[in-house]
C-alpha cells in the first residue's frame, strides 16, 4: 500500500512538472523570517552524526547560526565569519525629506456669531407645566 502512494506521488510530480531544487548553501535554506531576527545557516559536518543544538535538513550538514545577537537567536551559537561574509545585510529604507513649511501669513478666523441670551424678544411668556 505504501509503494502505491509513493509511486502516485512521484507519477504526479511527473505530470505536473514539479520539479525539486536544491538550495547552494545553508545560508540560501534559511527562510527570510529567521534571516531577518539574526539567524542563518552554515555547515556543520558533526550535524548528521551528532546532532547538536540547530542542525536541519534531515542528513544535510547544516545548522542554524547567530548572525546578530537577538532574543530569537540568543540560543544559537555563533555563525563563521565565512558565513557572516556571504550573507547579505538589511538596510533601512530612506526615509522622505521633510517639506518645506508654508510662507503665506495665516488669515484671521471669523467672528464668532453672538447669539440672543434674554427673554426680551418673547411676546409672551411661556409656562413650565
């Protein structure tokens, strides 16, 4: 039963022409999210054997690196300067100039309209029932 599903899944790769791409190096696996908090990847040839804290990829040799000490990379160890050379930095995008303040004088606010307090102009008085 499970050669059937496998070879179903292989045949609908086929079909489809979906194709599997490998990345070049670790650092290129990691996703942008984690590229974006401090941490890449590197090799690590003690990962498929050993193990150790931040390997991935099943028996790749890679292991997840600190490139810059966050809260969500705190627990990594240290990325190579190999590593640290290859990775691309994230610059702030520039920020606009502010514009310049208007030289036309302010004009004066309108007279407020007064309104009529008493009851002077009521011809008759009105009761409270």
């Amino acid at each position: 039963m499970r050669v059937l599903q496998i070879a179903s899944l292989a045949l609908l790769w086929v079909w489809t022409g979906v194709g599997l791409t490998t990345a070049d190096t670790c650092a290129d696996q990691v996703s942008p999210g984690d590229k974006a908090v401090g941490i890449s990847g590197e090799d690590s040839p003690t990962c498929p054997s050993g193990g150790g804290v931040g390997c991935f990829g099943g028996v790749s040799t890679c292991r997840f690196c600190m490139m810059s000490s966050t809260p969500q990379s705190s627990h990594l160890m240290a990325c190579t300067t190999a590593t640290a050379a290859s990775t691309p930095t994230v610059t702030a995008a520039p920020t606009a100039a502010p514009t310049a303040a208007p030289t036309a004088a302010p004009t004066a606010a309108p007279a407020a309209a007064t309104t009529n307090t008493s009851d002077d102009d009521c011809p008759e008085d009105l009761t409270v029932a």
